[in-house]
C-alpha cells in the first residue's frame, strides 16, 4: 500500500515547520527519513498519523486521505511515535492486548495475533513482565509491537532507534527489517548510518525542505566528488613521492607510515598508490576507501538550505 | 469506548487509588454517620440518612478531582495521548471511556453505603419508619453530582500535564458548581435574579432531587451540565488541531 504525502504545509502559529513537501513510497518500499532535529520530520509523521491536521496539502495512504478519511487511515497505520510513550504501569501481553483491542482486533483472533507478534518481536521472555521494569531496548520493542498488532499495511517509525546501546541498535535494525517484508515503511533518523544499514532510498529534510529524495548511493556520490585513500606502509615513506601519483590531489601524513591521500574526482587511485608499493618494494599493510563520510554529506545538505533560507 | 473504559478501570483496580478511595469514603462516611456526635444518627434522633448526602458532597469534593487528576494529565506528560489519538478512537471514545471509568468507581465506593439503609430501616422506631422515596432520590441525586464531579475533573486533567494543577483546578471548580452559586445568590444584589442564580448551581438540584420527587428538569439539568462540561473537555484535546 503506498504512502503518498502532497504539498504538505504545516505551520505553527507564524513558524512554518514543513513547507510545501511532497513525495511518495511506492508499496513495500523501505525509506529512511533524515534530517537534523527540528526540520519537520516529527511533524510530518504525526500528520501523516492523522495527529495532527496539515495547514495545506494533504496525506493519502493507500489512496484515502487522513483528512477525509482519519479513522479508515488509522486502521491501514502503524505507528511508533518519537520517545516510543508506553503505559509503564501494564504488563507487556497486557498492553498489546489492549491495542488490538482498539483495532478492532477481539477474541481467539486477538490472542493468536498477540502471541506471533510477541514471539516475532523477541518478547516472549518479558512478556509477563510490567513495561516499566524493562530495559530501553525492550521497551522499543514493545513501542514496534504495539504498532504491529494490526498487520498494518504502512509502517511510520519516529526514530525507532535513539538512545539504544549499539548491541539493541542492531537487534532493533534488524527487527525493524524482518518486519518490513511486504509493507511500506518510514523511519525517521538523523544518523546516516542507520540509513545505509537499513534501506536504499532516503529522503532528507531540512528546515521543513526536501533537500534530497534519491537513492543511497547516489547521495554519496553528490559530495564533494573527491575520494579520500587511506595507505598504510611498513616503514617510512616520502610524502612528495606519493604526490607525484597520477590523479593524487593533496596528501596529508598521519603518522610517517600513513597517508591519506585526496584524489581527484572520479579517480581511483587505489591501483596507483599499490604500483607505488610494488615499485619500491615497499610492504602496503593497509589500503581503504574512505565512505566519503556519510556525516559531511548530511552536513552539507542540511546546512546549504539553511543558509539560504536565512538569505 | 469500553477498551479504553476497561483499560482505565483496571488501571485504578492495579494501583492503590481505587482502594484508597474507596477505603477513605467508606471510612470517613461511616464515622460521620455512626461515630462522630455531631452529625452521628444514632444521636440525632430520626431515622433519616440526611448526613450522607449533604456531608457527602464535600467528601467527593475532594475524592473525585483525586481519581480524574491523572486521566489526561499523565497521558500527555507521557506522551501516550498521542498513542490513543493515533489508534482508530475518536476524542469522545477517549473521554467517555475515562469519564465512565472515573464514574464506575466512584459507584462501586458509593454502592456499600446502600447498607446504611438497612441498619436505619431497622434501627427506627417503629421499624421502617424511614422516607424511601426520599433516600432513593438522593442517592440518583448523589450519582448525577459525582458525574459532574468527574467530568469537571476530566477537564481540569486536561488542561495541563501537572496532576497537582489539575486536582487543586478541579476540587475548586467543583465547590464553585456544588455550593458557589448558592452562596453567590445570597448576595444582596440580585433581588428577583437571586432564585435564577440559585438554580444555576448543582446544590438547587441536588436537594430538590432529595425531597424525592424525581422532576425531570433537574434529571435534565445534571445530565446537559455532565454534557457541556465533557464538550469543553473535547475542545480542549482537538485544540491540538489549531
């Protein structure tokens, strides 16, 4: 089922926190939603939830709108809001049975569903367990759980994986990709990453702006265009011999033996730095591609737009 | 409606507040009605259960702001209003569901109470010699008031995330509703408007119930003055919407 945001405006009061955004999710498609704190994710979630009313545009989820149709909406929805809130004083099969009960969902049916949903979520140990003596990642597990109980066709996750430690950051990842066979989902974050880790397509945001809407790999390739090479020799090598390579921008030593070396754009110069070491007999122990980093990317993305919104 | 209903009524039943209020009513009517002198029916004399229901109000007073004060107030701190409101639930699934939970509690407190009139039937002289009519038109008029309470302390839950604002905002409101515009009638600047004033308040109404006379008029104004004060809760949690 898709998930189609239109010309989406949202204001408060006289600050305008989404400006005019459009985009679409095709059906079972997996798309990071990224953006610094405060560019407008949160608030287009919550509009596309049908929290909170857009000013202008509108949000249509499987072809209905959340205007016109919010309960309809509501049903087809998952939700796990930022802070992922819990009813800290139930217990956790106590909690999910209670939302599906909002949803409609009564009886065996909801017993059965309440059983796979706590075993696809790795729960069945803490499920007798109150919500409150759980730890963080548990607890986000139970937030994805609650918005599971439904099978719900499109799948809105408001940073699903802050404040995790990194070993539930990637139980939770990976969670959050069993889940996602044969469902649309958005995930908002700001750390790249996460990203990489979990879909091809992001959509980036800023300051209620859509920045960027393309695949993973050709963001990357939109930064700055030069490569970064890291080498590293047995023993001491001459800095000025390696910026004579063919294509080698600039060459800065990290220790004697370590060099990173800028290239220009769209030069590998990977084969040429090894030639470099064959020729001279020199031992190459370490030779790496720098991501060229995945942060100055965001960085620039989301500070361009800012500077300009401020002309 | 009735998810949210039983999910709140649990909630009392799981923490100590359904017992505590339940536990302090019972206690603090049974002394005022059978122990302490002064308003003790074993000292008055007759055979009537006038001390439960005109000292009862002002235990509610307190009572009720008590049990409503978290119903919104804790759910937005938590963030878990925002979980409801995106669940297929519409704001008055929501209100009504905890307004009959807070009201549902407040009737099981008041239910033990029904054994006082037993013991009074029993104790007067000659035996039975109590008014009926009457115990049973207060008792409606108890109900209708302990609504109000509640949906007064639903709004004051709603106004804000502190649980102290709220319960302080609705035992005020409730005194104001129950007794300020009695009181305010007795103002020497109404004249003829003075029985108008008297009869905004929840006290004209309440009494006139406990005459006995069932009247439809005061049934009517109980149930819109419940109805008005949960609309305003209603606008309060769509205001989000603005």
């Amino acid at each position: 089922m898709s998930l189609q945001v239109r010309n989406l405006t949202k204001e408060y009061g006289q600050q305008k926190a989404v400006h005019n955004i459009s985009f679409e999710l095709s059906e079972g498609e997996i798309v990071g939603f990224l953006g610094p704190n405060g560019a407008g994710k949160s608030t287009t979630m919550k509009i596309s939830t049908g929290y909170l009313p857009p000013t202008e545009g509108d949000v249509l989820v499987g072809g209905h709108s959340v205007v016109e149709r919010p309960m309809h909406v509501k049903q087809l929805t998952g939700y796990l809001p930022e802070h992922n809130p819990l009813y800290l004083d139930l217990y956790v099969h106590e909690y999910l049975n209670f939302i599906g009960k909002l949803y409609g969902i009564g009886g065996t049916k909801l017993t059965q569903r309440v059983g796979e949903i706590i075993e696809l979520c790795g729960l069945a140990n803490e499920q007798n367990k109150k919500i409150e003596a759980l730890s963080k990642g548990y607890r986000q597990r139970v937030g994805l759980a609650q918005a599971l109980i439904h099978d719900p066709k499109v799948l809105i996750l408001d940073e699903p994986t802050s404040g995790l430690d990194p070993n539930q950051l990637v139980e939770i990842r990976k969670l959050i990709k069993d889940i996602s066979t044969n469902k649309t989902v958005i995930f908002s974050t700001h750390i790249m990453q996460e990203v990489q880790a979990l879909c091809d397509r992001v959509i980036v945001i800023n300051s209620g702006n859509i920045v960027a809407d393309d695949s993973l790999t050709s963001i990357l390739k939109r930064g700055t265009g030069n490569v970064t090479v890291v080498a590293e020799f047995e023993g001491a090598v001459n800095v000025d011999d390696l910026r004579l390579l063919k294509g080698v921008q600039s060459v800065v030593a990290v220790h004697a033996s370590s060099f990173r070396i800028t290239a220009d754009a769209g030069v590998d110069v990977r084969p040429e730095v090894f030639r470099f070491a064959a020729d001279r007999n020199l031992s190459l122990i370490g030779l790496k591609q720098e991501e060229n980093s995945l942060e100055s990317i965001f960085h620039a993305l989301t500070t361009q737009q800012v500077m300009h919104s401020e002309n | 409606m009735l998810q949210v209903l039983s999910k709140e009524f649990n909630s009392f039943l799981n923490s100590l507040i359904a017992y505590v209020v339940i536990g302090v009513f019972l206690t603090s009517m049974g002394l005022l009605v059978w122990v302490f002198p002064d308003t003790s029916v074993l000292d008055y004399g007759y055979a009537d259960m006038d001390t439960l229901f005109s000292l009862g109000p002002y235990v509610f007073i307190f009572l009720i702001p008590a049990v409503t004060m978290r119903s919104f107030a804790e759910e937005k701190k938590a963030g878990t209003l925002e979980l409801l409101m995106t669940k297929p639930l519409t704001d008055w699934d929501i209100i009504l569901g905890k307004f009959l939970a807070s009201f549902l509690l407040v009737l099981v407190a008041l239910l033990p109470t029904v054994v006082y009139y037993f013991s009074i039937y029993a104790l007067g002289n000659p035996v039975g010699n109590i008014d009926t009519p009457g115990v049973v038109g207060s008792y409606i008029g108890l109900l209708l008031l302990s609504g109000v309470f509640c949906s007064v302390g639903l709004v004051a839950s709603s106004i804000t995330t502190s649980q102290i604002v709220a319960f302080i905002l609705a035992a005020f409101f409730c005194f104001i509703l129950f007794s300020g515009f009695e009181s305010v009638a007795q103002l020497n600047l109404w004249s003829s408007q003075a029985l108008l004033i008297k009869q905004l308040g929840v006290l004209y109404h309440y009494e006139s119930l406990s005459r006995g006379l069932i009247d439809s008029r005061d049934v009517i104004y109980f149930l819109s003055v419940i109805f008005i004060i949960l609309s305003i809760s209603k606008l309060i949690l769509g205001s989000r919407q603005w």
